[in-house]
C-alpha cells in the first residue's frame, strides 16, 4: 500500500513575524512499514518569489527552522512520507514567512474620495 502524510504544525494561512520560529510537526504511516520517522519524513519550503525552488527544512516528525533563514513571503511546506519500498505520499500547508500578508492581500485600490484622477496623477 501506499504511505500517509499529515502535517498537525503549523496550519494553513499562519503569519510567521520575521524574528519568529517556523514549527513544524507531522506524522506519516504506512500499511506495511507502520509510523514512519526520521529520513522517511522529509520536509521542504516550496516558493515563486523572487523566483522557483524550493529549501529542504529537515527531517523527521518535528523541526523549528527560524523565520530569518528562510525567504519572506507565501510558501508552501512541504511533508513528504515515503515508505520501505520508495512509495511517496504529500502534505502542505501555505504559510507567511515574515508575516509579509501575502496570504491576506490588502484590497487597497489607493482611492481617496473616490477620486480616479487623483489616484493616477499620483502614482
């Protein structure tokens, strides 16, 4: 059979402040192997800004990476649980790294009164 992942720590949509720490905690199971650790749960920052690629945070059920050794902005970690035999299973949450607000853009249109002309003149 095939492996399980899942993240508890931290969950979807979570700001971490710029001198904060990045927590994570997970878990995978296979039918054959049973709990998986160490090596066999792999975790990684996924991101597009400033430009694709990814960071491998770690391994195991549990890790703190500080905020700062991380790029600021909306990435994705990754849980990645994989079994004796090389079966591979995923788990992710999207979190804010630096607390940018990324994740809750500010609908800001910079209108003050209403007033188109005054927001173009003064961009």
């Amino acid at each position: 059979g095939y492996p399980l992942a899942s993240i508890e720590v931290p969950v979807n949509g979570i700001a971490v402040p710029p001198d904060g720490v990045l927590r994570l905690r997970g878990d995978g199971w296979d039918p054959e192997d049973g709990m998986l650790d160490g090596p066999r749960l792999e975790w990684t920052a996924e991101f597009t800004d400033p430009f694709p690629g990814h960071d491998l945070l770690g391994f195991g059920e549990s890790l703190e990476t500080p905020a700062r050794a991380l790029l600021p902005g909306c990435q994705e970690i990754v849980l990645t649980a994989t079994d004796s035999v090389g079966n591979h299973a995923y788990d992710s949450v999207t979190v804010d790294v630096g607390d940018t607000g990324c994740l809750h853009p500010i609908f800001d249109d910079g209108f003050e009164g209403g007033n188109l002309s005054s927001w173009s003149s003064s961009r």
